[in-house]
C-alpha cells in the first residue's frame, strides 16, 4: 500500500463514520509527520534566517534594532501559524524552525565569499547560536495551537 492508498483510505474510513470528532482526528492522522511538510517549513525558516542576514548586511549595517530578537520570535510565531494552517503538525513546524541559524549561517558564508571583508562575520548581531530551540519551540506551539483552533472550529460548524 502506498502512502497515498493509506491517506485515501484513512479519509475514507473517516467520511463513513457519525463520530465528527474521531473522524477530524482521522483525517488529521491521515497527513501526519509527513517530510514535505517539514522541508516547507524548513525551506520557510531558511528563508527568514537569509533575510535577516541580507538586512543586517545592507539596511542595518553593524547597527542592528534592539528589538530584533523580538521581532524575529514574533515572524517564527507567524510563520509557525501560517504553517499550521496549511495542515503542517506541530513538529513538523518546529523542525523546520531549526533551519533559521544554518540558513543565516550560508547566507554569512555566501556574503563573505562575494564580499570579501565588506561581509558580516556573523549572522545576527544580538542573537546566539542557542536561539535555535526557541525558535523551533515558539514554531511549533504555533503550528498546534492554529491546527487546534481550526479543528475546534470545524467541529463546531459541522
């Protein structure tokens, strides 16, 4: 059985029962760790961590805003939601968020192979390597709790 025959007859055997609330978790069930979901969010967090170095390079320069490791949580929680409303789990979206320091990471080592000295020498200024686990905690918390919301709403409208 492929994984497409097992999610089609997992929403199958969901659409055929009276109980809506096993039947969302089935559904729900059905699209489970899946690894496109967590190479999204990977490629998603990836690219805020690339952004955040290409600003610092060229708008902030050596001065970057007090407020942003503040505003970086703030984007991981967004795009954690923004995620988990397009049926990405939870730790799927906190997997992916463990992509944000390597990706700043290639983006100061591709900055520094063009720009020589010109270059940053690290990704964010103000934010430590450590920051990874929070992000990926603050993305999936998002992740889960959209899904949840979704989920409660879906029942109570069906």
């Amino acid at each position: 059985m492929t994984p497409d025959e097992w999610k089609t007859g997992m929403r199958n055997e969901a659409s055929s029962v009276n109980d809506r609330e096993w039947a969302m978790e089935t559904k729900l069930a059905a699209g489970r760790f899946g690894w496109r979901g967590a190479a999204v969010a990977a490629a998603v967090f990836a690219a805020l961590g690339v952004s955040v170095v290409l600003l610092g390079q060229f708008l902030w320069r050596y001065d970057a805003p007090d407020a942003l490791w503040v505003g970086v949580m703030i984007l991981t929680g967004v795009a954690g939601s923004l995620l988990g409303a397009r049926r990405v789990a939870a730790l799927e979206a906190g997997a992916g968020a463990m992509a944000f320091l390597p990706g700043a990471w290639l983006a100061v080592v591709t900055l520094q192979a063009l720009l020589g000295d010109a270059a940053m020498f690290t990704p964010i200024i103000g934010v430590s390597d450590e920051a990874g686990p929070v992000l990926a905690v603050i993305a999936a918390c998002a992740a889960g709790t959209t899904q949840r919301v979704i989920t409660r709403r879906v029942l109570l409208t069906a």
